[in-house]
C-alpha cells in the first residue's frame, strides 16, 4: 500500500474499506463477539492496550491469535502463573562463549503479547510489563532495548476464579486503554462455533493488513480533527466520575469512592477518533464518544461499599452518568 501520496480524505475511506475488511475476515472464525472485535481494533489503532475479561473457554486466546493473523503480526504469548519472573517476559543476559554478555529477548519482543491470566503472577512480574506498555522499550542491566512496533498488550483476566491472585493496583489498570468484558455467545451462536469447530475443516482468517499500514493508520488517527465541543463533552464526563469536586453530580458522591484521571480523557478523544473513522466518519462526534465510554471507564471508577449494597454495577453507574 502506497499511503504516502493519498490524501487526508483518502487515508480515512482508505482505513473505513480496511476496518470492515478485517471485521469480516476475523469474524469467519469467530462467532458472535462483534462488540469485543470492534473494541480490540480500536484500541490498536489508538495505540492503546486492552483487559479482556471473562470466564474460561470464551475463545480470548484464538481472538487474539486471529487478529494477529489478519494483521500480520508477530504474535506471542505469555501463560502469567505464580512463579514467572520478570526475566521470563523481557528476557536476560547470558555469557556466551567468548565470554561476553549477550542479551537475549523475551516474548515482550513481538507485536501483539497476549498476557493470559495476568492477576496470577506476582507484582514485581506485572510491573516488568508496564515500561513496556508505557514506554514501548525495556530495560535489562541497565541497558534500554526497543521493542518492535506497533507493539500491543493484550491481557486476560478470569473474573470468577479470585483464589491465589494478585490483583492489578490502580496505577496498572490505568495503563490499559479499554477494560472489554466477555460474555457468554447465545444459543444460535454457539451451535454455530460448535459447527465450525467439530469437524475436520480448519476456518483460517486472511491477511488484511501489514506492520507498515497499522502504523500509518495509528499516525492518521492522531491527526483526526475534533470539534471543541466533544472534546468538552469527554472531559466533562470523566470530570462527573470524580467525587468532592465542583459540579460532581449527587449519584457520584453517592456511589463513587474513586473516579477516573486525565489519561481517560485522553483516550475518550483518541477512541472516538478511530470508531469515527470506523464508520466512515472524517471527524467524531458525541455519539463517538459514547459508544466506547464504558471500556474506558470500567476499570477507572471505584464505586463505595453503598453502590455494592445497593446491588449497583460500575456500568450502570457509567450509564445514567451519560
């Protein structure tokens, strides 16, 4: 793809043809989670990282696989258990035979890192990956290494299973862009994947794009222009979620201990920006930023011990704050 002599304008039809390509390609093999699909494109080309959450056997593993695949990505996993070490993700230096140390990379050095079950491993592994998510490099003895690029994290929680776990602090949640929830597929859709998945055919999903468009489509995204007012619109509505403050509505001081920071604001902006282009769209409007506030928000609102008597999910809390 030839992207240096298209316009603007072009670059945008260009992506919206792209995206839907991709949605159909990815949806051969999976069935029926279009929302958590759309979701996860958004945030890679936000240049954001995602918490997918849900219980085992959701297919969270295949979806990212098949992304990859669509994207042509270097793809690499990480199963997070008690033991792992920080070394085991971004790799370590060892003495090779002329006795000199030589570095060798980890699974961090790929471009789409699924981290299975992160909530498993102890804290000082899970913050080996947040330079990485933030700062898109490692450091190891002293030494920075870039990584790959586009780089993208992908994490899985499982919500039931809480035995054993260490649960991500505030600071770390933060630095994920979109918390997507899983649910279960109904009752057509898993005849559907149980079709699809009992005989001797294997459905392979095809190459849509490469490294080199995902990062132009990443760069075009930044230079989206957005009308004052919806940017007005996002910070207002992350500044409603923020108890003790001017103009804090009254269900917030009720039912929220802790609201969301300015990098939320950030990503309303940026999110609404690619699902705007998603549709075909040349700049985004409020109905933009709606449509991807829960993901953005879930993991960034603390709702109090009254929300949890009043049997009030953070959800709910986020929809009657739109």
């Amino acid at each position: 793809m030839d992207a240096k002599n298209l316009s603007d304008q072009q670059a945008a039809e260009l992506f919206y043809q792209k995206y839907n390509a991709l949605k159909a390609e990815i949806s051969k093999v999976i069935i029926g989670q279009d929302q958590v699909i759309e979701q996860v494109l958004i945030s890679i080309f936000s240049s954001g990282h995602a918490l997918l959450v849900g219980v085992p056997g959701l297919a969270k593993t295949l979806l990212v696989n098949t992304i990859a695949d669509c994207l042509g990505l270097d793809f690499k996993r990480i199963q997070f258990t008690p033991d792992l070490m920080p070394s085991d993700i971004l790799g370590s230096e060892i003495l090779d035979e002329q006795k000199n140390f030589k570095f060798i990379k980890g699974p961090v050095f790929s471009n789409i890192l699924l981290a299975d079950e992160i909530n498993r491993t102890p804290p000082k592994t899970q913050a080996a990956l947040l330079e990485a998510m933030q700062e898109k490099r490692v450091t190891v003895a002293g030494v920075h290494h870039q990584l790959n690029l586009p780089f993208f994290v992908l994490a899985t929680q499982n919500p039931i299973e809480q035995e054993g776990t260490y649960p991500l602090p505030e600071a770390q949640l933060d630095r994920f862009m979109f918390n997507i929830t899983l649910d279960y597929p109904s009752l057509e859709q898993e005849v559907q994947v149980v079709k699809n998945t009992t005989t001797e055919k294997t459905i392979r999903a095809n190459n849509v794009l490469d490294q080199q468009s995902i990062i132009f489509f990443q760069q075009l995204v930044r230079k989206v222009p957005v009308a004052d007012n919806v940017v007005q619109y996002a910070v207002e509505l992350v500044h409603k979620t923020r108890p003790n403050q001017e103009n804090t509505p009254q269900l917030t001081e009720k039912y929220i201990s802790w609201g969301a920071g300015p990098r939320a604001s950030q990503y309303l902006i940026l999110g609404a920006k690619t699902h705007a282009l998603s549709k075909g769209k040349f700049s985004p409007d409020i109905e933009d930023v709606k449509a991807i506030a829960k993901p953005i928000l879930r993991h960034r609102v603390i709702k109090n011990y009254v929300a949890q008597a009043d049997n009030l999910s953070i959800d709910q809390i986020i929809d009657e704050l739109l």
